[in-house]
C-alpha cells in the first residue's frame, strides 16, 4: 500500500513539474509573440509569417557574423531605450 502511495505521489509530481515546465515555456513564448507585435512587425508585413520567419533568419545571420557583437549592442542599447520610453509614457 505504502509503495502505491508513493508512487502514486511521485506521478502527480512528475506531472506537476512538466505542466510548470509547459506553462513556463507557454509564457516565454507568449512574451515573445509579444515582442514582434510591440515592434510594429506584424502590422508592418501585413501579418504575412513567411515575411516575418525571413526577417528572423536575416536577424540570425547577422549573429552568426562577425560583426555579432556590435550588432548586440546596437539593439540591445535600442530596445533599452524604447523600454524606457513606454515606461515614461505610462507614468505620464
């Protein structure tokens, strides 16, 4: 009986850390999507995905390159400040 028990225990548990798992991965990829639509992106291509999977693949090159790291930080410098600058307009 003990023995069912804990099995029993460690099966709930084993689904729990993969429905946590699954959630996780559901968030960060709803983030993302998110991401693209804050850009303007999906608006800009007119939803087309195609155009969209094209650009990411342009955008992955570029990291693959050697000028990966200036790239980097001429986007992340970017993105920071458009961050910023929602977030003062939210406080406005």
């Amino acid at each position: 009986m003990a023995r069912h028990r804990l099995e029993a225990q460690k099966a709930r548990t084993d689904r729990r850390d993969w429905a946590v798992k699954r959630r996780e991965r559901t968030r960060h990829l709803i983030e993302l999507g998110g991401l693209v639509i804050k850009a303007g992106l999906v608006d800009l291509v007119d939803d087309n995905r195609a155009t969209l999977y094209g650009a990411f693949l342009a955008v992955a090159d570029r990291l693959r390159g050697e000028d990966r790291q200036q790239a980097l930080a001429l986007w992340q410098r970017k993105g920071k400040r458009a961050f910023e600058a929602e977030s003062d307009q939210r406080e406005r």
